[in-house]
C-alpha cells in the first residue's frame, strides 16, 4: 500500500460563517454526533469544527483510494483523548475501503502523520470527552 500524507488548512471565518448560515444542517452533514458535542462545548467552537474539518480533508488526501460519488464525510471521524491528542475514526465505506488498500486491518498506515493510529469505531459512550 501507499503511505500517504495529507494537509489541509481551512479558514475558521469560513466555517463560522456556514454555521451562522446553516446551522445544525451544516454540522450535521459533515460531523458526527461526538464531534459536535467536543466542539460545541469549546469557547470558541467555529475554530474546533475548523480543526476537524481540515483533519477529514486531510485524512481524504491521505487515503490511497480513489472515491466515487459524494464522499460520507461522518465516516471520518476525529477523536480526542484523555491527553488531548486526535486520531482518526474511520466506518462505514471510508474504513471498508481503506482496508481494501491496506489500511486498518491489515496493519497499514492510512493517516500519514496523525499522532495516533487510524482505529475502528469505538462503541458510543466511550472516550475522555476533553
């Protein structure tokens, strides 16, 4: 498989502005339920959905697989742990194609320079919440 390693930089006006405009609409097509409660705990939640939303772009560029259609942006998940460090959760047709290319389950590398390991979903109700 191909390692790969992508970036990403959005800019924290633009996604403030969406959810002005969109509201729940917009966080809910593009994140998850635990993302939307990290961020929207935070002072300044625009700049936390910024982060994460440039992560899954991120992740997108990293994977060694061309994708068809739409892609399901809350089958990428970033998560926090107890030190504040973020990983990446795939599911759903992102993880099934990251581990036809090598990924996940066979042992590959499919988040180029996250801190952590790309790992399958955890059952809700688990994890720091930080």
């Amino acid at each position: 498989m191909r390692a790969g390693v992508g970036t990403d930089i959005v800019a924290v006006p633009r996604i403030a502005a969406l959810m002005r405009a969109r509201g729940a609409a917009f966080l809910e097509r593009w994140f998850t339920a635990r993302e939307i409660d990290y961020c929207s705990r935070k002072a300044v939640p625009s700049r936390h959905f910024a982060a994460r939303f440039a992560a899954k772009e991120a992740v997108v560029k990293a994977l060694p697989v061309a994708w068809d259609g739409p892609l399901p942006w809350r089958s990428i998940e970033i998560v926090t742990d107890a030190r504040g460090a973020p990983s990446v959760v795939l599911s759903g047709a992102i993880l099934d194609a990251a581990t036809r290319a090598g990924g996940p389950a066979s042992g590959g590398p499919v988040a180029g320079q996250m801190p952590n390991p790309v790992t399958r979903p955890a059952a809700r109700g688990v994890g720091s919440g930080a």
